[in-house]
C-alpha cells in the first residue's frame, strides 16, 4: 500500500497514512478535522532523467558561467587528453 501526507484543515497537524489508492482521506488523529493530501516533494530522477534535468539547468545558467569551466582529470565531460 502507498504511503501519503496529510495536513489537517483545522489544527494543521502534518502526517502520513498508508491505505489503497482508492480510500478516502483520514480524518486527523488530534482534533477529527477534515485533511487534505499535500505533495512534500518532487520525485527522485535517475539515469537518462537526471542527465536531462542537469543539462535543462545547466541551459539556464549566463553564458559567461558555461564558459568557465574546465574540464579536469576525471572530470568525465569534454575530449580527455592522452600524454
């Protein structure tokens, strides 16, 4: 079963409650209010996801900040170098 957050409506009491996708909120543990489902945070990225995210920020960085950068030993972007 998935796990939510709640915020109570009334006391403003934050907490989470497991029970099927389908079920209706909880009503508050504290003061019997009525709650409403809160989304905390966005969801994790990974692999090709992440890779797309860094370059969408990287486009919104000025140009000068791009510019400075150099690619060092084990850096992984750019041509490598071969002594």
């Amino acid at each position: 079963m998935p796990t939510y957050d709640y915020l109570c409506t009334q006391c403003k009491l934050q907490f989470e409650a497991r029970h099927p996708i389908n079920a209706s909120n909880p009503d508050c543990s504290v003061c019997g209010g009525a709650t409403e489902k809160v989304i905390l945070s966005a969801p994790a990225t990974h692999g090709n996801m992440a890779h797309g995210r860094e370059l969408a920020m990287r486009s919104l960085l000025p140009k000068s900040r791009q510019e400075k950068h150099v690619h060092g030993l084990g850096c992984g972007r750019g041509e490598r170098r071969h002594a």
